[in-house]
C-alpha cells in the first residue's frame, strides 16, 4: 500500500522540506497570485510533492506558522494534498473556496462556513464504510464564525459530477436543508478527522443556480473585487490561528 509519507521519501518526492502549522489550501482560481501581489512571500518548495500534479507552496514572510498553495480540484486531488500535508506535520487546514447555491437564503456573494457537508463524492468512502455527511473540526469552525461576522452556518453537499446537479437533485439536497454545492469540503472534513487534521472550509458563494426550469439561466456573477476581498477574509483568519 502506497502512503503519502513513503511517496515524499521516495524519488519524487521532498523528505527535506519542512512546514509550518497551519496551511491555507485555495480551490479557487487567484488565491496564491493575490498574497504573492500584496503580501511578503517565500518559496518553500517548487514542487509539493502530492501525488497528483506537484505545485509550489509559499510562507508568508511575517508569520513563520502559515503557508499557501493550490489544494487542487475535487476531492481526490483535495485529499491528496490533505495526506501529504498530514505527513509534513500540518496541524490545522484552512480550505479556500467557491461554491454554487441554489438555496433561497443564500445570495451571490454570501460567505458560509459549513457546519454539516453532505457526502456525495466517493474519495471519503475509501476512508469510511458508510457516510451521510463531514464534519469541521469543532473549535477551529467556532474561531472561523466568531471572527468572519458576516458567514452563514449551513450545510452544503460535495459531488464529484459536475454536470448531474439536475433540477430534480437539487430539490432533493434543498429538502435536507442544504444550499449549495461543492467538489472538495466533505472530503476535507472527513479525512481531516481520519487522520487528526484539524480542518474549516470557508466557501463563497460564485452563482446562484435556476431554481426551476422556468427561472432565469445560470450565469457566472463572482467579481475580481469580491474575489480579492474574500481572499483578504481568509487569509486574516488563517493569521490568526
């Protein structure tokens, strides 16, 4: 069995670099560009060597317990990053990302820190027999609410097929309460209690999908300027910690 500590050591991997405590991991596009543009940066490694396609992981210069890198697309490249970063000692996991809502609380814009994130990808049930839904580790979750005042608390549900969020389904997941969706979160959350990684995902809402067949379309809304205060949000929390 192949384990992400015997991956780092092997040929294609980097048993010399070391990590600070908390990793800020962005599921969206502009994270790393945006602190890299206002922020003092050092790069740690060139190559994080997860699995699947290796990237660069930076330090923020004024803080030696933060660093940052692209966390990947969908749960099983999410959940790579979370092994590897397990093995190099990370203790906490801020997720960075964007979601689609079609629940009627919810707005374009709207920032939610999920309480509950409904498993409907598959990476978590090779860690788990059977799952409903993840959880965030409890107090980094509360630390996460109590400092990003304006965040909701919902639950939202992580699939991993993108084209089969159908008007039918989407009624479905409104019927449990949740009010978007994501590739990552449950992932996150269930490994990250798996293997004793304190994990939160803070979400952004990027479009509002139809609620019925007669609505108006979908249309992309997320703005550079909502992007980027978003990222500024995220990455105060992240300090904090």
């Amino acid at each position: 069995m192949l384990t992400a500590e015997q991956h780092i050591k092997s040929g294609h991997g980097n048993d010399r670099l070391r990590l600070p405590k908390t990793a800020v991991l962005f599921y969206m596009h502009g994270g790393e560009r945006y602190v890299q543009q206002n922020y003092q940066t050092k790069l740690l490694t060139e190559k994080f060597p997860r699995f699947l396609a290796a990237c660069p992981v930076y330090q923020l210069q004024e803080s030696n317990e933060l660093c940052f890198l692209d966390g990947g697309r969908g749960a099983p490249q999410a959940v790579d990053t979370l092994e590897t970063l397990a093995a190099f000692g990370i203790q906490n996991v801020v997720s960075v990302g964007m979601f689609g809502t079609f629940g009627e609380e919810i707005e374009s814009g709207d920032i939610v820190i999920p309480h509950k994130a409904f498993v409907e990808e598959g990476t978590s049930l090779h860690y788990y027999r059977t799952i409903e839904y993840a959880a965030p580790h409890s107090i980094l979750h509360q630390r996460a609410i109590n400092q990003i005042e304006k965040a909701k608390v919902l639950p939202i549900v992580s699939t991993d097929a993108v084209y089969r969020q159908t008007f039918f389904k989407e009624n479905l997941w409104r019927e449990k309460g949740i009010v978007g969706v994501d590739m990552e979160t449950s992932a996150l959350y269930s490994v990250g209690a798996y293997l004793g990684v304190k994990v939160v995902s803070i979400l952004i809402a990027s479009d509002k999908h139809p609620m019925r067949e007669n609505s108006p379309s979908w249309k992309w809304t997320m703005t550079e300027k909502v992007r980027n205060r978003f990222f500024e949000t995220c990455l105060e929390f992240a300090k904090s910690l």
